[in-house]
C-alpha cells in the first residue's frame, strides 16, 4: 500500500499531538480531509483505537522519515549572539 505524503505526516502529527487541534495546513499544503484520512488509516491498520501509530504506523514514519523532514526546513545554526555559525 502507497500512503500519500500527508498520509505519513498525519501519523507523525498523530503521534505527537494527539489532543491538539487540527492544524489548516493538512488541507492546504496536502490537499486531505483530515477526518476522513483518519478513518482510512484506522482501517488500514496504521492507527490504534487511541488515534497513536501502531507498529504498522511507526513502520511507515520510519520508511517515510524524509516527508516528515521536508515539513518544516532546518533552521539556521545561530550563535547566542543572532549571527550564523560558520
């Protein structure tokens, strides 16, 4: 089964933030219905009852860790003065 790359952030998302709101960017930068994704992934087996990974989750964040890190771009390595590292 291929899992979209909105598919692997939600179980990452998931995982962390469970009692959180949902954020806008699952529509816009992904395209999904969140409520609607969760369901499939239920389904599918990548989440449990609680709305957390399973193993067959954790798996797909683990095989999938490079959509999770093209998320959110590194921040630059600042020094405690403001000024970037060299």
């Amino acid at each position: 089964m291929q899992l979209l790359p909105g598919h692997v952030y939600m179980l990452y998302w998931l995982k962390k933030y469970t009692n959180k709101s949902v954020p806008a960017y699952f529509e816009y930068k992904y395209g999904i219905d969140f409520e609607k994704e969760k369901a499939f992934l239920h389904k599918e087996g990548f989440l449990d009852s609680m709305n957390k990974p399973t193993a067959k989750g954790e798996k797909a964040i683990e095989d999938h860790s490079k959509v999770i890190a093209n998320h959110t771009p590194p921040k630059p390595n600042l020094s405690i003065e403001g000024k970037k590292k060299k």
